[in-house]
C-alpha cells in the first residue's frame, strides 16, 4: 500500500515549498538548540505548530497553513519581546531574518491565494 502523506509537495508555488522546507528546519533547530521563547510551554507549542504545519501545508490542509502562520508569527513575536533591541545584534539578527522570512513567505499574497483554492 502506499503512503498517501508528503513531507514536501513540490507541485505548490514555490513560496509555500520554501515555507514548507524553512518550517521544517526551524522545528528541528528548535529541538536540537532550542529558541528565544518567553516560556518552555510557548517554546513546545511553536515547534511543534511548526513542525505539524509544515507537514499541513505539504499535504494541502488548511489547518496546516494557519497552524504554520500562527506558530511563524508566535516565534518571531517571542524573539521581539525577550530580546528587545538586543535582537539587532548578531546571532540574534539571524534568528529575525529567517524567522521574518517565513511568515513573508506564508502571508505572501501568491501562498494566500494558493491555499484559498486548493487547500481543503
């Protein structure tokens, strides 16, 4: 029998592909070396939300795309308030960058549509 699931649907506009891919890798470096959250439970819930969104989006499930949009949004929201001004500084400043672009990338008007029509 075969697996019916994906882990990338490489058929979806490339910004939710790449959303797909960067939802992935944030929820195993938030495993493997954890993130800026405010709390332990606000940390598990963004990577897993990631993690399972990520999974969402490659199988065209609209709760995937609003559980990666919530928990992108959450991570980046955390970052902003525990850091401050601190988050202009260097390792810190990364973080922002990639975790910036993946909401840009979820909330881009092309990823918006795509998931309006297709997604169930």
């Amino acid at each position: 029998m075969m697996n019916e699931y994906r882990w990338i649907n490489r058929m979806q506009p490339q910004t939710l592909v790449i959303a797909t891919m960067l939802c992935y890798l944030d929820a195993v470096f938030g495993l493997l070396f954890g993130i800026v959250a405010i709390s332990i439970i606000l940390a598990l819930v963004t990577i897993v939300g990631l993690a399972a969104g990520g999974f969402g989006i490659a199988n065209e499930k609209r709760w995937g795309y609003v559980v990666a949009v919530l928990a992108a949004s959450l991570q980046v929201v955390m970052l902003l308030v525990e850091a401050g001004f601190d988050v202009f500084g260097f390792p810190l400043l990364l973080n922002l960058v990639f975790d910036g672009a993946l909401v840009a990338l979820l909330v881009h008007p092309e990823s918006r549509k795509y998931q309006n029509i297709w997604f169930k």
